[in-house]
C-alpha cells in the first residue's frame, strides 16, 4: 500500500475541510438571518392585510423557511464531507480490488502495483467516487427543491393544488 506521507495529501485535506466548513457556517449564518425575515415578513404582510387570517404565524413562518433556507451552501459542505469520509475508504476498496484483479492475473506486468495501468484505475476511480458524491448532492438539491412562497402558502391552505388535474 502506498503511504500518502506528502505534504500535498495532507494540504488537500485540509484544504477541503477547511471549505467545508466555511460552506457550513455560511449556511448556519444564513438560516439565522432565514429565521429573522420570516418573522418580519409575516409581521409586514400581516399588517398589510396581504395574508389570509387563516394562516398562523408558526405556519407562515415554517413555509417561509422551507422556501429560503440556504440549500445550496449547505449542500456543497455535505458534498465535502461526504468526499472527506469516502476517500480513504474508496481508496482501500480500490487497492483491494486491483490486489485481487492483479492477483487474479498470474501477477501480470500489465496491472502490476504502482505502474501506469494501476495508477490509471486509481486515479479515474477517485474521480468517478468524487462524481458521483457530486451527481448525489445535486440530485437530492433539486429534488428536494421547494415551489414559491406563494405556491407552497396555497398548498398549505387548500391542499394539493394539482388534485383536479388527476384522473
């Protein structure tokens, strides 16, 4: 097993982490400020005479923040994590399958550790990992996507608003 002593693993670990966490605080800062517009956006519609009297504060408030809350920052550090925690692991996995693979061959030249083939498999087997954690974090964004305020507020008061289009 190759030992990852360099000074530019270590770098890129830090690197990574230290982004992650730059994206997970820049995602809490933003739900905090998320929390305080719904409440004064209540407060202004309310007094406006914008929103039903049906709809509760705790309700609008709610809706509000599903529909703002900072989805995109806080995807891109789970992303990072995830890359962070999958690594090492993905590159055991891949050193034990190319062990076995190699193995397997009667020990060939072509697929032997550390030559070009190995280090083929590796490298674009890391990047696969890392395209698919991406792929992952990009479809749980936008399947989770919310509609608009207003959409999810008539949702919320009238219930399905596509119930007349099914048969």
């Amino acid at each position: 097993m190759q030992s990852f002593d360099g000074i530019s693993f270590w770098w890129a670990l830090t690197l990574m982490a230290t982004l992650a966490v730059f994206f997970g605080l820049r995602a809490g800062l933003a739900w905090m400020r998320v929390r305080a517009d719904a409440r004064e956006d209540y407060e202004y519609k309310y007094g406006n005479g914008m929103l039903p009297d049906t709809l509760a504060r705790e309700a609008y408030e709610r809706i509000y923040r599903r529909v703002y809350r900072p989805r995109g920052p806080l995807h891109v550090a789970g992303a990072m994590v995830a890359i962070l925690v999958v690594t090492p692991i993905a590159m055991i996995v891949f050193e034990y399958g190319l062990n076995v693979m190699y193995n397997l061959s009667g020990q060939s030249r072509v697929i032997e550790p550390g030559y070009l083939v190995w280090q083929f498999f590796l490298f674009f087997g890391m990047i696969a990992v890392w395209v698919g954690i991406g792929y992952l974090a990009a479809r749980h964004y936008h399947q989770n996507t919310p509609g608009s305020l207003q959409s999810e507020i008539d949702e919320y008061l009238y219930g399905d608003p596509d119930f007349g289009d099914t048969f």
